[in-house]
C-alpha cells in the first residue's frame, strides 16, 4: 500500500502503460514517448495508493488505473500543445522581425493598454507572467486571458498578411 509497491506493480504492468500511450496516439517514435512513460509509472504508482487507500479489493484496481493513466497523460499533453503553441507564437514574433519581406504591424492591432505591456515585457523582454504580475500587483489568470486575447489578435493579423 505504499508508493515502492505501487512502482514495482507498475513495471510488472508496463504494457498496461503502453497501451495508453499507443491508445492516444503517442508511438515509440515519438521524441516525449520516454517522458510519458515515466509519467505513466508515477501515475501508476500514486492511483495505486490511493485506490488502495478507498478500497481492500483490488478486482477493479485495471480499469481505474487505466482511466486514471489516460486522463493525466491526456492532461499532459495538452499542456505540452499550450507550452508549444505559446512557444511558436514567440518564435514567429522573433523571426518575424527577422525576416525583410514580412512585417507585422502590431499598432493595427487596436492593443490595449495591458496587451502592449504584455507584448513588449513577455515577448520582446522574456519576462514571464508571473514576474509581470508581481510588477503590476494582479493575478497571473488575469495576464493569461489578456495573453491570450492578444495572441489572438496577432494570429489573426499574421494570417491576413501572408
């Protein structure tokens, strides 16, 4: 019932853990298969602590480790695509002022007063949100929804230039 037993339950069920991640579509060719499926032994693990925590039968301890393993990895793939998807628009925003042929004006945009802040402290300055927050005396949920209002607008903006 605790945590080693959980990890050695979980090698001698590895193919439980590959076939979630082979379920979501994450293959072994794949270059985060190794990270999801480390991840997928600590999931294993800690579900095997707590269900035996609620329950003395281990009869259904597959079929909730099983959604339990799909669930948190699905969660963490879907925070890996927001990391990339942030990732690449900052990318573009760099190589944007790179490049000769393409610029973006961003004074088309109609920023607000806290999209600029944003814009030129977290993009051009790499600060992060949190820091900002901090500056500015707000919450992190606040900077993020602007964040993402303003990436909006800049996606739609590079979309209508190339």
């Amino acid at each position: 019932m605790n945590l080693e037993e959980g990890f050695e339950l979980a090698i001698q069920d590895e193919k439980l853990i590959h076939g979630v991640l082979k379920k979501l579509g994450i293959w072994q060719n794949n270059p985060s298969y190794q990270d999801y499926l480390q991840e997928g032994f600590i999931i294993y693990a800690r579900a095997y602590v707590d269900y035996c925590k609620r329950n003395d039968n281990l009869e259904k301890f597959n079929v909730y480790v099983y959604q339990k393993l799909r669930w948190r990895i699905l969660d963490l793939m879907r925070q890996n695509q927001r990391f990339e998807d942030n990732h690449e628009l900052g990318l573009e925003i760099e190589q944007s002022t790179e490049i000769d042929n393409l610029e973006l004006d961003f004074t088309s945009l109609d920023l607000t007063k806290i999209e600029t802040i944003i814009l030129t402290e977290c993009f051009y300055n790499g600060k992060s949100l949190t820091e900002l927050a901090k500056i500015l005396k707000c919450s992190d949920r606040n900077l993020r929804y602007h964040r993402d209002k303003l990436r909006q607008k800049i996606i739609k903006d590079y979309q209508c230039v190339t």
